[in-house]
C-alpha cells in the first residue's frame, strides 16, 4: 500500500493577482514550478517553487469556472476544464493561447454515456482534469450524484469511457455517515494508476 508522507503546506492564494479560489495544480515543466487555475478568475497562473505567482508567466483564459488544471508530459500543452456547463480547453502555453474549446456534451458518445448523469444533478460539474501518459488520454472529475471518471480522446472528440465512483470500490467518507465528492485528480505514471482528493470525505 502507497504511503503518504507531509513535506510542507504553501499558501498560494493572492487576492491581487486573483487567485482567491485555488482549483487544481499541475507541476509546470520544465524546472521547478506550477499551474493553477481560480474560478472566479479568467487566469492561467504560473506558481514558482514556492507557491508565488509569477505575473509574468501567467495569461489569460476566456473563461471563469475553470476547475481544473493539467499539463500533457512535454509541458508544452494545458488542459483545463470548465464546471458548467461541462467543458475541456486546450492551451498552447508558447502562443498563450486556446487551441481547442469544446463541450463534453458534443462530443461522441455524450447521450450514451454522460447525458443522464449530467441532467440528474446540473450544477454538479467537473471539478478535476488530469493526462495519461503512456496514451495521451484525458482524464476528468465529475465532483458527485454520481461522481464519475470521465476519459476523453487526446483530440477532444469523443467519450471513450465513463465509471462511477461508488463506495464499492472504496470511495468512502473516513466518517461512516459522512458524504463523498470528488474534488482533483492526478495521474501517477510510476504507479499507472491515478491519484482522487474528495474534501468531504477528508481522503
């Protein structure tokens, strides 16, 4: 079993740069630093090593409710998502720029696999996006009712599979009457395997 060691805690949030509602972080490669993004802010935020923004690195989405940062394994591409209504970007981090917007609900396999989890709870959206390395693929968060791991073809077309996030396979809350949501995910290369944070559930 993975063991979890504490190194250390930063503070990142910084009200003048608009980085009031952290969502997501993404190491930023190469050298030492992060990604982050905040939903009440139209920002892609470059952190240094020790959780400062860096203004200079940073630059503008389109969009407010990003809720979700990922980088591809060159560094060179970004993935966002969007709560509601669901939604993927795709950033070129040299240009600064969206290469790709597209709603899950327009993509293959949407009314099969997603359309009635996403009409049972509408402002229940995606909350966390990461990459799979060895295929490219993209992997996102719905955060609850029902919570879901959502994989998406690195073109952003199409649905490839959808799981729910049941306690059967272990997602429970530490407290037994306690409530589970899915808040970020990250993708484990090492391991092949991917990391999930449920707040709620405090694991």
């Amino acid at each position: 079993m993975a063991q979890l060691t504490f190194v250390r805690r930063l503070d990142i949030r910084d009200k003048a740069a608009g980085l009031t509602e952290p969502s997501g972080l993404a190491l930023a490669r190469p050298g030492r630093g992060y990604w982050t993004v905040s939903d009440d802010t139209r920002r892609i935020l470059r952190l240094n090593a020790d959780g400062q923004v860096r203004p200079d690195k940073s630059f503008a989405a389109p969009r407010k409710q990003l809720e979700g940062i990922a980088a591809d394994a060159s560094g060179d591409t970004l993935y966002a998502c969007r709560e509601t209504p669901a939604r993927i970007l795709k950033f070129d981090v040299s240009s600064q720029t969206v290469t790709v917007s597209r709603k899950l609900s327009k993509m293959q396999r949407y009314a099969e696999t997603l359309n009635q989890a996403f009409d049972a709870a509408p402002g229940k959206g995606l909350e966390g996006i990461t990459t799979r390395a060895s295929d490219g693929h993209i992997l996102a968060l719905k955060e609850s009712k029902p919570g879901l791991l959502i994989e998406i073809s690195p073109c952003l077309t199409r649905i490839v599979a959808a799981t729910e996030l049941t306690p059967q396979q272990g997602f429970r809350a530490r407290d037994p009457d306690g409530a589970v949501d899915f808040s970020g995910i990250a993708w484990d290369q090492t391991r092949d395997a991917a990391w999930i944070v449920s707040d709620r559930a405090r694991r």
